[in-house]
C-alpha cells in the first residue's frame, strides 16, 4: 500500500452544448489547462465523495469538471484575479500532503426491514480503515452512533412481540475498503469475529452485508465478496439471518452473476430498488419506478419489476430471498430555467446536479430537509402540479423551478401488493425517520410505514390439525345459486365441490309477504318462506339427495327479507317467534345446518333495530336447544352490505358477537350502476374509501370479534358501456349487466387471437379490462382472489366466501380447470385444511 502513487492533474474536462440532445452533451470533452479554467463563472459545486469539482454555466451551455479543486487551489491572486504565484495546485498538494487517522468510515441511518410477518429494524455497522504508526489497520468495525442509539432503544423496548436487529454492515464504505478487507482472508475472518462480538453485545439476530455504495468493478470483487458472505455463514450458523443488501449498478452490469452459491448461504438479497435515479445526474427522473413496460423509461431494466426479474430469472434466487427497498426520502432537483414546461411526465429534463443531501426549497428561500412533512406540505401548495404516473406506479411534483420525485401511500401500496402477490421475502423501508414521525403532514405519523404494515399479506394457511368438525378456525363460504326456469347453462347440484368448501350457502329463499298485496299478518305466516320458481324449489331437493357426497360440511340456506318495510315492522312486532319456529321448520325439512339472514335494507330506526335484536336472540336460542346437525348445533349468521359502517345504528354489537358470522355482501365503488365502477377493492386510493379494509376496521373498532367477519368476493363480472368518449374508473356509463367467468374469458381473447390484457388495480386488488367492443369489464382474477384470501388470514377473520359458484368456470371452458376462482390459491387455504 505504501507503494501505491496517486496521480492527479491540474487541467480540467470541459463539455459543451451540454443541454443539447437531451442533456447527453458532446460524446468527448476537451482538455483545458488550469489558466482556462480558472475564470469560468458559473455555479460551482465540489463532489467530496470523487474529489471532483463541477462548474456550471447555463448561459454558455458550458460545464467543467475538475480534479484540482479550483479556488482553493489559487491561492489569494493570480493570473486568474487570484494572487496564488506559479504552480498553486503543486503548492497545494505539497502543503496538505499528510498521514490521516480516518481514511474512510461508514455512517448508515435507521433501516427498517419487513420481514413478513415481522418487521426488524437494522442498525448500522461502522468499518474503518486506520493509519496509524506508519502501518496500515483494517477492518475495525462498531456500530455508528446512530446504530447504537438504535440497539440500545430497541434492548429497552418491552412488548410482546419485539422486531429483530439485524446490523447492517458497510453501507457507507467505498469500494476500496471493501475490496481489501475481503481479499485477505486475515481480514474477512478478524471483521466476523467483531461483528459477532457485536451481535452479541447487542442481541441481534442477523448480519446484512452492504457493498452498495460503490459498484462491484473488479473480476475478483464478487469472488471476494462471495467469499466473505460463506464464511460469515459458516461461522455464524443456520439460526442467524444472513443477508445481502445489491445495488442496481452492480446487477445491471452483471457483476453478480459469477456468485452461483448465493441462494445457498444468504437467506435474502436486500434490493436497493430505490436508488435507480440519483441527483448527481443532470436530469431528472424516479429513483424507484415499479413497472418495466413502460415507453417513459428508457431502461425497463431500472425499475424494481426488472431487478426482481434479474435476481429471480438470471441469478436464480427464490422469490422468497427477495426483499424489495423502498425509501422515505424524497428526491430534490432544481430545473434549469428552459425546461420548466409542463411536461408530463417531466423525465429527461434538464437538472442541476448536487452531490450532497437534496434540499427543498419553500418560497422564502429556506432551505428544509427532504422529509416526509415537507412532500406534503408541497402537495397541498397550490401552486404545486402534482401528477400519478400509472404506468410505472410513481408520483412526482413540480412545484417552480423544483421537481420531486416521491413515495407516497399510494405507490408504496402498490408496492407493497406487488411484492406480496409476487410472492417475495418482504419490504426494506430506508430512512424511516424522514417518514414523518411526528404525524405533521399528514396527521398520521409514519405513513408509509402504516401502508406497508397494512397492505403487505403473506402466503399462511391454516394448519390441517387447527380444523374442527363443527367449527373451522378459518371458513370457506362457497355460495350456490338455486337455478331458475330462465337461466339457458344452469350449474346442478351435482357439481358443487364440497371438497373445496368449509360450507355451502344455498342462494337464496324469500321471506316476503306471501305474494299478497294487503295480507293479514295470519296469512303471511302461512307461506312465509318461498323460492324464487318451482324450478329452484327442485333444484333444493335434488340438493338435499347430496347429501352423502358433503362429509362434515354445513349447507346453510341465505334467507332474504322481501317486503315493505311496513309489512317487516308488523312481523317483528307481532310474530317474532313465529318466525323463529317457521325457519327452524325450514331448515329441518330440507336438511340444513343453518341459516344467514339478510334483512339489513329494512332496518330503519331504534324501534326496527331493538325488534330485529330480538328476533336474532330468538332465533339462536331456537337453533341451538334444536336437534343438532350432525352432531353440531344449527347456526344464525347475519349478511351486510358495505352501506352499513356504523354497526350501531341498527345492530347491538353484543348481540352480533353471538351468531356464526357477520358476512360483508360485495359491494361496487364508486357504488352507483351509472359510472364505471371495480368489483369489491380491498384497499382504499386516491380519495376512494368504500373498501373491505375500510369497512373491516370500522366494524372492529365498534367492538365486533374479527372472527366473525366473513368477505364474501364476487366471482361475476360486470359489463358496462361507456357514454364518452372516457376510458376510465368513475366515468359516465350505463347498460350495467352481470356476466360469469366463462364469459370473460371469451371476451379477453377476441376473434383475432389477440388476448386483452386486465388492467390490475395494484393498490386497491382489483381488475378490470376494456373489451373489443369498448365495454368497460370490472372483474375478479386469481391474484385479486388469492390476495384477499390471505388477507382474511393475515387479519384473523372468520373466513371468505365466493358468490357464487354458478358464475365461477365450473365447466373449466377457460382452459384453468374447473373453478379457477375458487382454487386460486393452494387448496389447503381454501378449504381451510
């Protein structure tokens, strides 16, 4: 090392015209001596990281770039206006030419990984390169202040289920610290060894190894570093998490690809998947784009889809061992005065690069730091033009001469889905503190962090043993359509997959008024229940000769109160019991376990609500001091719509907490037939709220057990025809019908052959698709379903429920089998085994 001589020049490399064909500038600058340099005048800023200093002239369209640090090299006077005399950059080296204690070190912020399903926060290592004594000393490594401060605050935290600290090792060391100490195994095994003292010393459960601040340049750079994440295994044992944090620069050039073991001894690869666009560069653009196909970007290899793609197709990593990066911090460039266009998006235009932390700017000239708060801030600036680019899944803000590229709920969502339904190791959140801690802008504090927590699923089923005969921890509702004289394909009986299903929902019995238009409150209960025609009322019967076929599975029957609101009145207030008796007799004629009551479109008032209360006490006392169904008491659930969000207005929740389950009907948003709408989005976005997870939380923030709660998931499509020339969510339309999954498929795969690809609504799980005919088709896929099966799971609900199966492919005319829906996820989950 002491051998090494650095060269360095006094000249400098001017480019011109550097605005010109998209900021590329000329392909070779030109060499300018010290003298010439000197003199230019424009902004100037120094590079402390490559030792370089850039002047800029936006008038001249001229920039330099320099290793001799241009005014502090001069002197006072010179030829330049400086009185520096001869040779001032060789005065300047000789004069501060030197032995430094602190050659480089590492100064890395909170890192938060989530780990599903549990998040663990990675405090961050130090490795220092000291001279001391005239003899060089490597590989020291301890936790930075702020790492420390992390560990201690974390050791002293009591809660039931505390994350795991996992130190991160090197983010700030350049590449030639990292490339000495892992080219000597001397080095790489004294750095274990302190780095297992110091997981010790703190109680940390893993090791992230960071060589993400520079690239890896040298053949040997990924031998080494190979080298070094094997022994660190070894040494460490299986019962320690052993992770890899990559930069896209190093996985675009392929500089990992020669480290085949890789998927043997880490258990994740970190992607810095939030770093593909930096300020340094001269124009502007997303450090954290999602989607590759997309004409905006020139290298779909720079999106997070691409880098997951790399490092699952190429270099052959489980998805599992994937952890997308996503950061709090905000991206700050100014634009140059010619190109404050409105573009959209405002990509490729031209920028001042900074080599240091980006400031925003407010309007007085302040400088504040880049943060959560201050994003929001600038959005509700009304002078601020803020834009969703769908495409790629990213926001962005142009307010004046300043651009900002963002992460906000919405992209992280989208994120956060995409990884889950891809099914990868989990979430990185970097700099987590700018992620508004104190709740400012907006109220809620660490928002980003909220949205991951409560997007992100996993792929967890319920255990085969946790199943009981008379009531499975985890349900699968899978409701059948009694078939009417008019319906031309009518699904029988005789393929419902019972083994498929925890329960079937026989759809649906009336409980109306006789089909009198003044009956007496007598004549009402000598017919109460009906079906729809004769043909369902055979279609029940044939039902009841399968029996055999269902095992331990419950038949329930979906009971529909259809009449006046006056008429309902007059039976809770007079026959209640009655109406208890006439169920129960119900259900024992044709074989039933149990009853689901929908009758909430009629409860009105306080009188409605203390009535109907009634009737549902009644009836769970009736059903269970029953003949029990094959050995399990008949049940009572209630179904509700999504219009119903304040519980209490019309139910005792204490009374709600006693029946089988509170099933949530689906529902459309915007909920109206007369603008194109989605079919049951589980996530609220962009102003939309009518959501399950909306819906689920209201419910249990009132009191009600989760357990109880059942989504029940359509498994039709909805057609509409547009009345404009308008393509899009919330636009005038009309003409809405109902169609099965048989037919969607032969609308997304035209006469041509040409499939139609859904559009996937990543943040909220939902789809749609535009067909030939410009229809506007709001549908279920296998990842909508499979998602918000394992949602239920994640949230600790009572179950899911398809409705129904008659407009699932129970014919398996799409090609996927029979009942793609119903099987979208693994069968065990399903079927709650």
């Amino acid at each position: 090392m002491r051998k090494i001589v650095v060269g360095l020049t006094t000249g400098a490399v001017v480019y011109r015209n550097y605005l010109v064909d998209s900021l590329r500038g000329e392909a070779e600058g030109e060499l300018d001596s010290l003298q010439e340099t000197c003199g230019t005048i424009g902004e100037k800023i120094l590079d402390t990281a490559t030792a370089t200093e850039m002047v800029k002239n936006t008038h001249t369209h001229r920039i330099v770039f320099s290793n001799a640090p241009i005014e502090a090299s001069l002197g006072k006077k010179g030829e330049c206006g400086l009185d520096g005399g001869k040779f001032p950059a060789l005065r300047m080296a000789a004069e501060n030419m030197q032995c430094v204690d602190d050659v480089g070190h590492i100064v890395h912020s909170s890192l938060l990984h989530q780990l599903a399903p549990s998040a663990a926060p990675a405090a961050s290592g130090r490795m220092l390169a000291h001279r001391r004594r005239g003899y060089p000393m490597l590989g020291e490594v301890k936790l930075s202040e702020d790492g420390a401060a992390t560990a201690r605050w974390i050791r002293g935290w009591h809660v039931p289920r505390k994350p795991k600290l996992v130190i991160s090792l090197g983010p700030r060391a350049t590449s030639d610290i990292w490339r000495i100490v892992t080219s000597l195994q001397y080095y790489r095994q004294s750095v274990i060894r302190q780095l297992q003292a110091l997981m010790t010393e703190w109680r940390a459960s893993g090791v992230e190894i960071s060589w993400t601040l520079g690239q890896l340049d040298l053949p040997s750079d990924a031998t080494n570093l190979e080298q070094l994440v094997g022994e660190m295994r070894k040494a460490v044992g299986t019962n320690t998490t052993v992770a890899l944090a990559v930069s896209h620069l190093s996985t675009v050039s392929k500089r990992y690809a020669s480290m085949t073991t890789l998927n043997k001894t880490v258990d994740f690869v970190v992607l810095h998947s939030h770093r593909f666009h930096s300020t340094r560069q001269p124009f502007t653009g997303h450090h954290s784009p999602l989607f590759a196909k997309s004409e905006i970007l020139p290298d779909t290899r720079n999106t997070v889809e691409g880098m997951v793609a790399e490092w699952h197709a190429t270099l052959k990593m489980k998805r599992s061992q994937i952890i997308m990066g996503i950061t709090a911090e905000p991206l700050s460039m100014n634009l140059h005065g010619n190109d404050r266009a409105d573009a959209s998006p405002p990509f490729g235009m031209g920028a001042t690069p900074s080599f240091s932390m980006p400031l925003l700017r407010s309007e007085d000239g302040d400088k504040r730091a880049v943060n959560g708060k201050r994003v929001c801030e600038l959005e509700r600036d009304g002078a601020s033009r803020t834009e969703f680019i769908e495409s790629i899944g990213v926001p962005f803000l142009v307010n004046g001469a300043q651009f900002v590229a963002y992460e906000n709920e919405r992209s992280v969502a989208m994120k956060t889905t995409w990884a889950s339904l891809n099914q990868l190791g989990g979430i990185a959140l970097f700099e987590v503190q700018l992620d508004n801690p104190e709740g400012e802008c907006p109220k809620q504090p660490f928002n980003l962090l909220n949205t991951i927590i409560r997007t992100q699923v996993c792929e967890t089923c319920v255990r085969e043993d946790d199943v009981l005969p008379c009531n499975s921890p985890f349900t699968t509702s899978c409701s059948y359509r009694l078939p009417t004289h008019n319906e031309k394909r009518p699904m029988p009986a005789s393929r419902i997959p019972f083994e498929s299903c925890t329960q079937v929902v026989i759809e649906e019995v009336l409980l109306n008024q006789n089909g009198q238009r003044i009956p007496t409150v007598t004549t009402m209960l000598a017919r109460t229940l009906n079906f729809r025609d004769d043909t369902a009322r055979e279609a029940m019967v044939k039902l009841t000769s399968e029996q055999p076929h269902m095992g331990m599975k419950r038949t329930i029957v979906s009971v529909r109160c259809d009449m006046t609101n006056f008429w309902f009145k007059q039976l809770l207030r007079n026959k209640g019991q009655d109406i208890s008796r006439n169920l129960l007799s119900f259900i024992g004629n044709y074989s039933l376990s149990g009853i689901e009551l929908a009758c909430d479109h009629l409860i009105e008032d306080e009188d409605d609500k203390g009535a109907f209360d009634s009737l549902v006490r009644s009836m769970r006392k009736h059903l269970i001091d029953s003949t029990p169904y094959m050995k399990c008491h008949h049940t009572l659930s209630l179904r509700l719509p999504i219009y119903t969000r304040n519980l209490t207005e019309k139910y005792d929740v204490s009374t709600l907490n006693t029946v089988q389950h509170v099933v949530l009907e689906p529902f459309s948003d915007p909920p109206r037939d007369v603008v194109t709408h989605v079919n049951s989005p589980l996530f609220p976005s962009n102003g939309h709220d009518n959501d399950i997870d909306t819906i689920v939380r209201t419910w249990r923030a009132v009191g009600l057990d989760k357990a109880k709660i059942i989504i029940q998931i359509p498994a039709y499509a909805t057609l509409q025809d547009f009345t404009s020339n308008l393509t899009e969510i919330g636009v005038a339309a009309t003409n809405p019908r109902v169609i099965g999954q048989a037919q969607v498929c032969a609308l997304l795969k035209p006469r041509l052959n040409v499939t139609i690809e859904p559009t996937m609504q990543w943040d909220r799980i939902a789809a749609y698709a535009l067909t030939e005919k410009r229809e506007w088709m709001s549908m279920q896929n296998q990842q909508t379903i499979a998602y918000k099966i394992f949602y239920a799971v994640r949230e600790q609900l009572g179950g899911v429920g398809l409705l129904s199966l008659n407009e699932d492919d129970w014919e398996g005319r799409c090609g996927s089998g029979e009942f793609p829906l119903l099987t979208a996820a693994r069968a065990r989950c399903l079927a709650g085994v």
